[in-house]
C-alpha cells in the first residue's frame, strides 16, 4: 500500500534544506512508520534530488517522523531555478512510498 493511506504530511525550507514530517493518521500506525520509513529508504526514494545527508527525527508523543534532508534543493529559494524551489512536491512524493499494510490495515 501507498504511505498516504496511514498518514500525511507537511514540509519547509530553509535555505537548501528540505523538512518533510510523515504524521499517521492513527497513532496504532506509527509502528508501521518506524520500522519502514527509514532514512535509508527516504534517501533512496530521492536519489539524484537529494545529495546531502538524510536525518530522521522520531516524535512519538505525535505519532511522526521527521526528515531533513541536506542538499535537497538545489541552492535554495533564491538560488534554484526550480519550479518548485521550496520543494513542497516532496512530501507528496514521499507519500507514494510503498509499504507492506499491518495487520490492522489488511
């Protein structure tokens, strides 16, 4: 199943730094979150977009994760002739993850 069917997400910036935090919908989810949303996997899924190093953070009193990912867009707002500088797309990409559904969710 896709990630965005047990949570959703928000993202920033800061200058070519992205910040994407995955919230469960459910916090019986977040266990699901912490054993296949890892930072080698989010490192993966952004390979040739995200050259830097990729860090998660672990909220569990929220149920979520948070990435922040080094070198993620290209200089930065002022910088990148992206069309999408502040890197929003992101999140949605990260939500299209596919991971294995857990017992509550099969």
């Amino acid at each position: 199943m896709k990630l965005r069917e047990i949570a959703h997400s928000r993202t920033g910036d800061k200058g070519n730094i992205s910040n994407i935090s995955v919230i469960a919908y459910d916090a019986r989810h977040y266990r699901l979150l912490l054993e296949q949303v890892t930072s080698a996997r989010v490192r993966a899924l952004f390979a040739g977009v995200v050259e830097g190093e990729v860090v998660r953070y672990e909220l569990p009193n929220i149920s979520a994760l948070n990435f922040v990912m080094g070198q993620a867009l290209g200089g930065g707002v002022t910088r990148s002739l992206a069309l999408d500088a502040h890197g929003k797309s992101l999140s949605s990409a990260l939500l299209d993850l596919e991971i294995e559904a857990g017992p509550d969710n099969k």
